[in-house]
C-alpha cells in the first residue's frame, strides 16, 4: 500500500512540472535522430541496398558465356556406346528337320523328333502347316524326344510345305525359340 | 564220242554266252544311295540387349552340295525391332543389328554351308525403355536348309 502511494505521488508530480525528466535521456535521444535510429545504420542500409541491387542487375544483364571446346577435357558426346564384356553364353541345340515321310490317310506318323541331351531346356513342339497346328506337344525334356506323333487329321498323297516350332523353356520362363522349315511328303 | 564232243562245245557256248549276257546286264546297273543332308545348328538362349554381341555355331553341318543353312530372325518388326515388356507391363523396344548395320526383317544374320562351325553375328541395344527394370522377350530364330539354285523354300 505505501509503494503505490508513493508511484502515484511520482505521477502527480511529474503532471504538475514539480518533477523534471533527465537530461541525459535527452541527449542521447538527439544522437539517435528523431526516431531513435544512428545514422550509421542508416548509411549502412543504403550501402547494402546499392549491393543487393548492384548484385541483382549484374546477374540480369549477365553476358552470355560461351565454353571454349578446345579447352573440355573429353570427347563431344553422341550418345552412348556399347561396351564389350563378358557374359556366359548358354546355347540351345536346334536339330535340323528338312524332311518328313507320311502315310497317306493316317494319323499315326513316324518321325525323329527329338530334344537333344546338351540342352538344359525343356522344348514343347508345334507342327504348322497352312496355318493351323496338326501335331503339338507338351514338354519335351532333354534326352527324350519323339518316334511317333499323332496328326489331328490323315493327309493326301502330295508334298507339302509346313514349319516345326521349337518354344524353349527353363524353369516356366521362355527362351528364344527356333522354327524350322519343313517338307512334309505323304506317300 | 562226236556228239559228246559237239554237246560240250554247245553247252560251252551257252555259258559263254550266258556270261556275256550276265556282264552286258551289269554293266547297265548303277548303285544309288542318298544321304540327306543333316545339320545342327546351335541358337543363343538369352540375348542380352545391351551390345553383347553373339555368334552362331554348328557342331554338325554335313550338306549335300548346293545345300545351306540360313538362319533369319522370324520375329523382328519392320524397324528391326523386337517388342519386350516387364511383369508391371512396362515397356521396351530393343534393336537388332549384325555386321553390316540394323537388321531387317527376313535378313540372314547367318549362312552355314558344308562343315563350316561358325557364322554370323548379332547384338541388340535397347532403343526405348520405360525405366529401371527387368525386361523379357523371346526371339524366334528360323533355321532353314536352302537347296540353292531351287528357290527357297516358302513357310506353308
């Protein structure tokens, strides 16, 4: 209660002149400028706004720089090359067939179709003649092959031209196949 | 003793002119026998289509003469192009080439003839991909004995 007293008799004071501010706060307020601010910061201000602006021209109206090519180490780039390593090659046998010998009117024929040991594949075959498929197999595994087929049809004494498909697979994924041209000659 | 005589010289000439018969006959007849041409040749299992360049080889190519074994890509397109694609269904187009450039279709990219073992090269690079991934596809190579002078033979 005696503190609050005493503040509000500073407060009358000072409305009534009987109490003067300090000189020195004054003073210093002068040096400050109107507003409290030093001149140096003023002049410091306009010196880094002259830079930003300076900088920010400098790099708008930038010359273009064109590279001197004499001087890049390296070569003009065209693209990628291909580049030789070594990779193992593994290889599937294709048996030639150019001939086969049928008997007019029948389904049964006798061939010598055959997945060769070597392989480490399996060949499932497709004989195509005209477009349609008259013989196809399953799975054929190496070292087995076919001495006998059954054709979906008998055929006409003539010489026909067909093709043998071989679609070769490893582990239910397809490798490059091979197909063969053939004479069919029924007799 | 006359007739005996004259019975032994006609029996001696119908064996002699038997045997003149017999060696006439011989001579007219030949001895045929036709071996077909028999040939193994021996196909990449996987391209890489990254330049790795391949060769094809025959470990049996014994050919009648005038035969030979041609072996073409069946499946390239008509910018010598090969269609892959990823198991999401990305996908890739690879280029063929051999020796003398990009591969057309029905071009030979090798011709075998009578005990040659190797022929050929290949190389594929990928043209365009759809990013980082594992891309498949299947080559189909034809394998064809060519009777050269007979045309070739036309796929029925």
């Amino acid at each position: 209660m005696t503190l609050i007293k005493r503040l509000s008799k500073e407060e009358a004071d000072f409305s009534t002149g009987k109490l003067k501010p300090n000189e020195e706060d004054y003073a210093s307020a002068e040096r400050k400028g109107a507003k409290g601010i030093k001149k140096s910061d003023i002049f410091f201000c306009i010196f880094f706004s002259c830079c930003v602006v300076a900088l920010a021209l400098a790099l708008i109206f930038k010359p273009p720089v064109s590279p001197k090519l004499d001087e890049s180490d390296g070569e003009k780039w065209q693209g990628k090359q291909a580049i030789e390593h070594q990779t193992e090659v593994k290889h599937i046998e294709i048996p030639g067939i150019d001939r086969m010998y049928f008997k007019a009117g029948e389904t049964t024929q006798k061939v010598n179709i055959y997945n060769p040991e070597s392989n480490d594949c399996t060949i499932s075959y497709k004989l195509i003649m005209k477009g349609k498929v008259i013989w196809k197999s399953e799975k054929c595994y190496p070292g087995y092959g076919f001495y006998e087929i059954k054709l979906t049809h008998g055929l006409e004494v003539g010489t026909y031209n067909a093709h043998l498909l071989h679609v070769c697979e490893r582990d239910g994924q397809q490798l490059n196949s091979a197909n063969m041209n053939v004479e069919i000659i029924v007799e | 003793m006359t007739k005996k005589r004259i019975m032994k010289k006609i029996m001696c000439a119908v064996i002699v002119a038997v045997m003149m018969i017999c060696s006439a006959v011989s001579a007219d007849t030949t001895v045929f026998y036709h071996e077909d041409s028999q040939y193994t040749v021996l196909i990449p299992e996987t391209i890489i289509a990254d330049g790795t360049q391949y060769t094809f080889t025959a470990p049996v190519m014994d050919l009648c003469d005038g035969d030979r074994v041609d072996v073409t890509i069946g499946n390239i397109d008509m910018a010598g192009s090969i269609h892959m694609s990823t198991s999401t269904n990305k996908d890739m187009i690879a280029e063929f080439f051999n020796e003398s450039g990009k591969l057309m279709p029905g071009q030979t990219v090798a011709t075998f003839r009578n005990g040659m073992t190797e022929a050929g090269m290949i190389y594929a690079t990928p043209f365009s991909t759809e990013g980082a991934g594992d891309y498949y596809g299947s080559v189909v190579f034809n394998i064809n004995l060519v009777h050269e002078g007979e045309g070739d033979v036309i796929i029925g």
